[in-house]
C-alpha cells in the first residue's frame, strides 16, 4: 500500500505525534545564561528537579524501598500470584541475584536518606551521590522520558528513520537504521533516554539480542549537556568544541569496530520473541527509499490506539524505569563507589596503564593511571580525581577518555543491568576495557596536535 492510499487522519496520526517526540527528546535549547545546550525533556526534568528540592531523595527512598519489599512478596507469593497483572508480574517477579540487589538498594537507600551506618555507604561521596543527586535526575528524567517515550515508539517515526538510514547502520555498524534515533536522543538528551529506547525496542522484537546489546553499550552516547560538566571540572571549559569533537572521533571508531569483536560479535542473533517485529528493511519496486519509508511510517502511526493507551503505556514506561532501574544504580552505584573513593582498588588496577601512559608520552603518567578505570564505578569519577593534575594536555586526554568509555556502573551500566539488554556485568566490564584500549591511542593522538 502506498501513502497516498491511507485516510488524511492516518498522515496526522504519524506527523503530529512525531513532530512532538522529536521537539521534546531532540530539539536543542541554548540556555541564555550560560550557553549550555540541552533538550525539552531536560528543561521540564530541571524544572521539577528545582520544584520538589529535597523531597526528591525521601521519594526515591520510598519508592526503592516499596520495589524491595514488593520484590519479596511476590517471591513469597510464588511465580503464578500475579498471572492476572502481567505488568506487575514482568515487574516483580526476578531472578534471585536481583531479589537481593533490590533489598540491597533499598538498605543503603535507608542508611543515606536517615545517615545510620558506616560513613563509607552514606557520605556524600558515594551513597550521598547516588540518592541526594544521581537519583534526582533519574526519577524527573523517567517521568518524562517515560510518559511521552510512546512519541518516538509508536507513531512510526522510528519506521521512517529505520528505511532512511539502513543503508548507513548496516555496513558502518551492523545495525537497523531504526538504531540512529537511539543515539541521536542520547546524544542530545542523555544516555538513559538511549538506554531505555533499545530495552523497549529490543523487548517488542525489533532489536536481536546482538543488536541491543551493541545499542545499548556503544551508541547511548553521553549527552552534550553532560560533558559540558565534565569539561569544566577539569578545568578546560574553553577547549568544549575540540574536546567533543575529539570524543565524537574516538565514539565513531570505536562504534565500528566494536560489534565486530566479542563479547559483542558473539551475541546471539535472534530475537527475544518468537515472531520479530515488523522489520523488513528491503525497499519493493513501486517505491523509493523515502516513500517506503514514510508509508511504513503512516501504517504504524494509523494503527496508533488512543489517548488512554497512550498514558497507560507511558506510566507503565514510568513504573517500569523507577522501580526496575533506580533500586539497580542505588545498590551496584553505592558497592562501585565504596571501592572507588575508599579502597587503593582501582589506583591498583590502573598501574598496568603507566607504562602504556609513559609511551604515549603523556605527563603525569602515574596520576592518570589512577583515573584510568576509575570511570567504570562513575563516570564523573576520572575528571574528579584528574581535575588536580597540573598538565592540560592530561586533563583533556583524561575529560575525553572518561565520556568515549561510555560504560560507568552508577548509571548506563546500572542501568543496562536493570534493563532486559542481554548484557552481564562480565561484559560491561570487558567492554569498558575495550573501549579504553581502543579510544586511549586516537584521544592521545589528538591531544598531541592540539597542545
């Protein structure tokens, strides 16, 4: 069937809801004030961020702690006490390792939130972190990312894009050309929105098990508005525009050559359903790339249900991120960031680095090495530790190095564990790895030219 053959009202079903997911996930906003570019989900997650203040970490607490306990009752219950809530069940019934990670996230959630037990879980610099900053962004960045996610999903925007750029994300990446919109809103909102748009796709049968594994790990990029962050903490703010560039180049290399080793190539190639998605990506005779492409569109957008599915997906979305997610980065967050601030552990696994540094001829070679794999507990933890290193030129390899290793437990790793993208922490960590090895040589290179 061709476009011109479905009502008017089917047009608008595709049209109106797309042009709305893609000005609020992927339209960039300038703040006046201080130049910083970021999207309209990130204004409205700012805007209630600022609204409930403090409340936020007692309401984080509250809602890890309901996850747990549900957890357990259901796990009481046993496996058929929620066969006629399917959401519930998908929700609550887990297998033990995450039964106890949930408890665990809601013990620590408490410890912070009241300061009872050991400094070392609820100090500012680790469980603090995590419930009184990290979990304040999530929770406003869910409810919205979560509620209108069904913008981008369900309307065809991602069948039009998918038809668009096949011919690209097939040969460069092994990948749907329905994967670009996964990096494009992380790259301008944030790598959870990338994160939580593969697990939805992968579990509506569009991504293989491969495919959502190197989506979720390569292209849920680290947002503008994040590494403006982290640039200016390693004092470098005025290098932004060859500082991400730089990542960009190091981002895209290790994009090609990633799905292409294990643990990613060894990925099973089938789909988490029994039947895959709609996903045919030949273009027939009777049509061009772009008419196919948007008359797919239009026949997923005219097959649209109305509003009340569309708010009751969103808040499932919504419960979903919030209760699968948030109890994931409390506990594993809070365990990464211990050994990170108050264990020698990573300045140890770091050390193999400085003769690797000191070829490079990189300055500060055994200061840099600390910051190395420190990036795997929290992403802001290299420029942190790194900001007090007197050489730029380290500074910066340090700044591009900690966005391009992508994988950090206190977020996309939590929260890729959390997801059902088939990764395990073995692989996020091998995969950390890689990236490093990789993205340190062509990050090294360029900082060469530049200072």
């Amino acid at each position: 069937m061709k476009a011109r053959n479905f009502k008017p009202s089917s047009h608008l079903l595709f049209i109106i809801p797309s042009l709305i997911g893609i000005f609020l996930f992927m339209y960039p906003i300038v703040d006046i004030e201080d130049g910083a570019v970021t999207i309209p989900i990130a204004v409205l997650a700012t805007w209630l961020q600022e609204l409930l203040g403090s409340y936020l970490s007692l309401i984080m607490m509250i809602i890890i702690s309901i996850t747990a306990i549900a957890t357990v009752l259901a796990k009481i219950a046993g496996p058929n006490s929620l066969d006629k809530y399917p959401f519930f069940k998908s929700l609550f019934h887990v297998p033990p390792v995450w039964v106890v990670t949930r408890v665990l996230g809601m013990i620590f959630a408490i410890m912070v939130y009241f300061q009872i037990g050991p400094q070392a879980i609820i100090s500012e610099d680790t469980g603090g972190l995590l419930l009184d900053s990290l979990l304040h962004v999530l929770f406003a960045v869910f409810l919205f990312a979560g509620l209108f996610l069904p913008l981008l999903l369900n309307y065809g925007l991602l069948e039009l894009f998918g038809t668009l750029l096949t011919k690209i994300m097939r040969p460069l990446f092994r990948l749907p050309g329905r994967s670009s919109i996964d990096s494009l809103a992380s790259w301008l909102g944030d790598g959870t929105i990338g994160v939580l748009l593969t697990s939805k796709q992968y579990e509506e049968g569009y991504y293989t098990k491969r495919e959502a594994a190197v989506i979720g790990t390569t292209f849920s990029v680290v947002s503008i508005t994040f590494s403006l962050v982290v640039i200016e903490q390693v004092g470098l703010a005025d290098m932004f525009i060859p500082f991400y560039l730089t990542v960009a180049l190091a981002g895209f290399i290790a994009a090609l050559i990633m799905p292409r080793i294990p643990p990613l190539s060894r990925k099973m190639n089938t789909y988490v359903t029994e039947e895959a998605g709609d996903i045919s990506e030949e273009v027939p005779d009777e049509h061009n790339i772009f008419t196919y492409g948007y008359t797919q569109a239009v026949k997923r957008g005219s097959k649209a249900k109305g509003l009340t599915d569309f708010f009751k997906q969103g808040g499932q979305n919504i419960l979903d991120m919030w209760m699968g997610v948030a109890p994931i980065v409390m506990a594993l967050g809070t365990i990464a960031l211990v050994i990170a601030e108050f264990t020698p552990f990573f300045t140890w696994l770091g050390m193999p680095f400085i003769p690797l540094l000191e070829l490079m001829q990189i300055p500060s070679a055994q200061a840099a090495s600390e910051t190395i794999l420190v990036g795997f507990a929290d992403m802001f933890l290299p420029a942190i530790i790194g900001a007090s290193i007197e050489s730029e030129m380290t500074r910066f390899i340090i700044a591009c190095l900690s966005v391009t290793q992508l994988i950090y437990m206190s977020e996309v790793g939590g929260l890729l564990l959390g997801s059902k993208v088939p990764v395990n922490l073995t692989d996020l960590f091998i995969i950390f790895l890689e990236r490093t090895i990789i993205t340190l040589p062509i990050i090294t290179l360029v900082a060469h030219l530049l200072f």
